[in-house]
C-alpha cells in the first residue's frame, strides 16, 4: 500500500535586482535575497523528499533524507539567526527563523510519531486514519508558517523599497502544490480502500480457524464497508481526467461483496465436515456395522467430499480472484503516482 507524504508550499518571491547574494547586508534586496536562497534551498530539499515519499515510499524508507532535511534547516536557522537586523527591523528575519525551528521540530518530533504510527497502522482502519490526520495537522502548521513568513516579506520589502517578483522557486511552490493536491486525492480513496481490506484479512483468519461464528460476522461487515465503499466512490470525481484509482478500488469492492457471498458455501462445509466427524466417530464405535450403517456412513462420505470439493474450489477461485484486484490496484496506483507526481532531486 501507497504511504501518504506531507508538504508546505513553501513559495519564496526573488528580487528584481541581479544579486550575487554575499552577506551585504546594508542592501536591503540582498538582505531578503540571502534569507530567500536559506528558504530556497530546504524547499528542494524537502521537494525531494516530498518526491520519494509520494512515489511508493514509506516513511522509514526515507528516512536518511529526512535526517538531511534536518540537518539542512538546522544550518538555514543559523545562518539566518546570526544575521544582523536590518537598521533596526529584525521581524522578516526572526520570522524566517521561528518559521526554521518549526520546521525543525515537525521534521524531528511530529514524524517520529509518523514513523511509529506506520509500524501499526497496516493492519488497523482507526490507526491508519489517525495516521492522515498527523499529516494533516502537520500540514497544516507548515502551511500557517508560510503564510506568516510571506507576509513578513512582503512587509519588510515593502517597507524598504524591494520589488519583489515571482522568481525560479515559483515553479518549486508548484511542484508541492500538487504533491499535495495529489495526496489529498489519493487518501480519500485510500481510506475507502482501506477499511474493508483491513475486515477481509479478518474474514480470512475466521475461515482458516474454521470459526463459523467470525465468519458470518466477519462477511457481514465486509460486504457493509464495501457497500458504503461503493457509494462513497461515487462522489469522488476525476483526477485531472484520470478515474483509474477509483476504478481499481470499486473492482476491489466489489469482488469483496462478491467473497462475502461466497462464505456461505464455506460455513456450509465447515459445519457439514463438524457434522460428520461425530458420524465418523460413531461408526467407528461398531465393531459390527449392520449394512445400513455402512450405507449411511458411506453416503455420509460421499456428501462430505462433494462438499470438500466445492469448498477448495472456492477457496481457490477466492484466492485467484484477490490476488487479481490486489495486484491491479496497486499496478494502478503505482502508475497513477508516476503519472501524477513531479519529481526532484
């Protein structure tokens, strides 16, 4: 399964002016323009982290550029703390570093609980939307944080006569836009995926304890999450034209409703071959079986293995059939992502 990424849109504005960004920091535009590469250069990096999340990496996979990433901003809130203010205005500056410290504290304290959620959340529906939400609200504390230190940019430009225009780091701003956009997508659908797997797996132990009691309960909430499922699909719209996630999930959910149907001929069995260990063991009891106990026992065995054998056809038909949808749905995922994601490095 897709793991699920975080971004900031961190958009950075550069001068008009050609600066060559030295520490001339009695020019108010290479003032802003030194602070602006320290937020240039983590916005690529966390881009190329943001990259490799989204194109099939767990978190944990990642996890030495995140340890770079954390290095980076370290050194871009020195860099930047150490400046002098400028003719007395220090709020673009110190705004730029608090915005750095939280950076640093969401890449060092909110991932570790990413990472530790993604070690549970793979086989629990509540832990895996507990996890989308922690990105979420680190998203959202990233996005609040942008906003602060635009604002104080374009304060402080204003208030010493920089023009400030769009510049390459726009394009950048862009990317993680729709990363972003991306992911939101993608975790809806997700979710809608996610939470009748997850009962599957359940139906699937209660079927190889032979537990007739899980089973029924088991199938019963299968085919209600893969119903609600289904209709939840259909007020998700297209991803820029492209349907083909939400077409591989509603194939899944309907060949779950489909395995919740087909149990029946399973509990049939599991409670038929219950039935007829009793009879076997009863007639192994007789040391003289009269010809109608071996007739009944004889027919007893006959209904058993005509059962048995529609019993393993359907275990196999079922097992052919997931491995199926499964694997379309993450080929299609896989390529939906390729498709879908820009990539930095």
């Amino acid at each position: 399964m897709k793991a699920i990424l975080l971004l900031t849109c961190l958009t950075i504005l550069t001068l008009c002016s050609k600066n060559t960004y030295a520490q001339d920091f009695e020019n108010p535009g290479e003032y802003m323009g030194y602070i602006g590469k320290q937020q240039e250069n983590i916005s690529k990096k966390y881009m190329a982290y943001a990259s490799a999340s989204a194109h099939g990496k767990k978190a944990r996979k990642v996890e030495n550029i995140r340890q770079k990433l954390l290095n980076e901003v370290q050194e871009a809130r020195m860099n930047i703390g150490s400046m002098p203010s400028y003719k007395g205005d220090k709020s673009y500056r110190d705004t730029s570093v608090n915005f750095m410290k939280m950076y640093f504290n969401i890449l060092n304290d909110d991932y570790a609980r990413v990472l530790n959620l993604e070690e549970i959340a793979e086989n629990s529906y509540d832990e895996m939307e507990a996890l989308l939400n922690v990105k979420d609200a680190i998203d959202l504390k990233l996005e609040e944080g942008n906003k602060r230190v635009r604002e104080a940019q374009i304060a402080f430009a204003k208030a010493h006569n920089v023009n400030l225009v769009e510049g390459e780091a726009n394009a950048l701003s862009e990317k993680l836009e729709k990363v972003h956009d991306l992911n939101k997508y993608y975790n809806e659908v997700y979710l809608i995926f996610f939470k009748p797997y997850v009962q599957e797996q359940s139906l699937v132990e209660a079927i190889s304890k032979k537990n007739v009691t899980a089973v029924e309960q088991s199938k019963n909430a299968l085919r209600k999450y893969s119903e609600e499922g289904l209709e939840k699909l259909k007020t998700i719209k297209s991803y820029e034209g492209d349907n083909s996630v939400t077409d591989a999930c509603k194939s899944l959910l309907q060949f779950y409703i489909k395995e919740a149907d087909a149990t029946a001929t399973i509990s049939e069995f599991t409670l038929a071959n219950e039935n007829f260990e009793k009879i076997k063991t009863e007639f192994q009891k007789k040391s003289d079986p009269s010809k109608a106990d071996v007739d009944a026992y004889n027919n007893a065995v006959k209904d058993i293995n005509n059962k048995s054998q529609k019993y393993n056809q359907t275990l196999n038909d079922l097992n052919k059939q997931r491995s199926e949808s499964l694997n379309n749905w993450n080929k299609t995922v896989n390529q939906f992502f390729d498709e879908h994601t820009p990539r930095y490095k």
